[in-house]
C-alpha cells in the first residue's frame, strides 16, 4: 500500500467493520491516525482496551453506510473481511463522502483458494471491473 497509494504516517484510516481491530493495529503501528468504525459494542470495546496505547486510535460506534465521520476527513478507508457485510450502493455513497481527495478505499479478504469469485463479485459491484486484479489486497479507487 505504501507504493500503490502513497500511504504515509500522516495518511488518516477509516478501518469499517474494524471488529476487535486486527487490521487497525497494522495502521497504528506505521503512526497513523485511525478510526475504528464497528457496531457490535462488544467488540469495539475490545479494541477500545487493546488500543489504549496509541492516542491517534478513534474508536467510533457505526456502520459502513453510516460511519458517524465528518465529511472529507479520511485518507484511506480499509474493509478487512467486513466489506460483506455492507450495502455497497449506501457504503460508496457514505466512503465518497468521508474521503478527502486522495480517495481510495482498500478491500482485504483473507482467501485460503485460488477461486476468489465472491470477492471479484462484490468488488465489481462496488467498484467496476476488477478482472485485472489479482492478489488479496487490492486498492480500489472510489468515482
């Protein structure tokens, strides 16, 4: 990410669906300010406790059609095995409107198969063709 999107100390991350914060600590770690967007209360306090440490780490009760973020305040939006769970019409609207001008939204999922259908599916709905894309991780830039 940091060759493709220019991802830097300073980028601000909306991490959506961010659960106990698994992909939150990796942006953390490289000093950048993160949100960690999760409606499941459980969770997010989970990472709320785990994240303490690290004061540029928001934690933010919302969804990925509602995130509860100010307009144009985010860098870089991360969907680490949650972008599933989100309406991807409602989610790019609310991610247009958080992004600031760089623009990018990164979908991850953790596939064990060469067979990655679902996931090249749901990325073309959210984001055009994909049938150039080929690894797990895969930046995608939001119209």
């Amino acid at each position: 990410m940091e060759e493709n999107i220019d991802l830097t100390p300073v980028t601000v991350v909306a991490d959506i669906g961010s659960g106990t914060g698994i992909c939150s600590r990796l942006f953390l770690e490289n000093g950048n300010t993160g949100y960690g967007v999760e409606s499941n209360d459980e969770m997010r306090q989970y990472s709320s406790i785990s994240f303490q440490a690290y004061p540029g780490f928001h934690s933010m009760k919302g969804t990925g059609e509602n995130t509860g973020l100010k307009e144009k305040s985010i860098d870089l939006v991360v969907c680490a095995q949650s972008f599933h769970w989100l309406n991807p019409d409602l989610s790019r609207k609310e991610f247009q409107r958080i992004l600031s001008a760089q623009r990018y939204v990164v979908l991850i999922w953790n596939d064990k198969t060469k067979e990655r259908t679902a996931s090249i599916r749901i990325m073309n709905l959210f984001a055009g063709d994909t049938k150039d894309l080929d690894r797990n991780i895969t930046a995608v830039e939001v119209l």
